[in-house]
C-alpha cells in the first residue's frame, strides 16, 4: 500500500463470521486507505459490504 495512485484500490476478502472484526474499522479508514471489502457467505457467495454514506455524516474525506 505504497502506491499514492488514486486509481489503484485494494481489496479484503473475508468470511461472514469476520465480518463484525472488520467493521469495527471505521468506513471512513477504509475509504481513506481505498480498501474495498467482500464478505464471503456460508453458501459461498460473494457480496461487497456497503460502504458509508459519506454525505450523511458531512465527512469530507470519504472516496
């Protein structure tokens, strides 16, 4: 995570029972550290996790 491109994004890939522990980071870190998270489900099927309305909270440094 050394690059400062903007186009480049990264991606956490987790099960559904890590999904609480990965939540208690902030949406607002993930976004500014351009980490996009995936939950893998019991039935094996991938969802990304909703990311945080920025604009509800007046955050200005969400991406």
């Amino acid at each position: 995570m050394t690059s400062q491109d903007a186009r480049i994004r990264y991606a956490l890939v987790v099960p559904s029972s890590s999904v609480n522990a990965v939540e208690r980071v902030p949406a607002h870190v993930r976004a500014l550290l351009r980490i996009e998270v995936y939950e893998v489900t019991d039935e094996n099927g991938v969802r990304p996790l909703p990311a945080q309305d920025c604009s509800a909270d007046g955050l200005k440094f969400c991406a």
